[in-house]
C-alpha cells in the first residue's frame, strides 16, 4: 500500500509526519490487505494562522480501493497528528464498509441447508 503526504505551506509536512501517517494508517488498514492500493492525505491550515481556533487543521483522506470507488473521509483538530488520528480512525470503518458491501455473504443458517438436512 502506498501512502502519500500532501500539505499547504502553513502545515510542517516534514519526514516525521509522513512517516506518522505511514504507521497509522498501514496499522489502521492491515487487515484489508491487497484491496486498498493506495492511501493520499491532504493537511491543510484552515485559516492559514490568522487567528487561533481549536479545530484549524483539516485532513482529507482518500483511499483508492481494487475494483472499488475510492473512499474519502475528512476531520478536522487542533494540530496535524490529532486530524490525521481521526480521520485514520473514519477511514478504517469506511473501507471496512465498502469492502463488506461487496464481498458476497455465506450463510450459516437452517434457511441455507438443503431441505433435507433441516430438522
């Protein structure tokens, strides 16, 4: 899985977030293994420091999933690592959701026997 990094010029896109959101989101998204290629962030001040407010950083995230839509999720905190834990954490429930939907179910039930094997 690829992970990339995207930043404006008021959020600090050095090496050591990139690598933080590398670990999160390969820890976050291990399960789903081959069916997520590629996850793109984007971390953008939303008022560019013109005055402080708790929630000034946003972070979009996009997975780009085999055979699938890709999967956007968005959040917003008071600095970069908080935005991009957030969004990680809607991203992992939005892929699992995506994928559940189409992956064919096998049922376990009475209703899925053949008549003759019912009691």
């Amino acid at each position: 899985m690829q992970v990339l990094l995207n930043t404006d010029t008021h959020v600090d896109g050095r090496q050591g977030m990139a690598e933080h959101l590398e670990t999160v989101v390969k820890e976050a998204l291990h399960r789903f293994g081959d069916h997520v290629t590629r996850v793109e962030a984007h971390v953008t001040d939303a008022v560019s420091h013109a005055k402080p407010h708790p929630t000034d950083i946003h972070c979009t995230l996009e997975a780009r999933l085999v055979r699938l839509e890709p999967v956007i999720v968005k959040d917003h905190a008071a600095s970069a690592h908080q935005a991009i834990q957030g969004a990680v954490d809607k991203l992992k429930r939005a892929v699992a959701t995506a994928i559940d939907k189409h992956t064919p179910k096998h049922g376990t039930g009475l209703a899925d026997l053949p008549p003759d094997d019912q009691e």
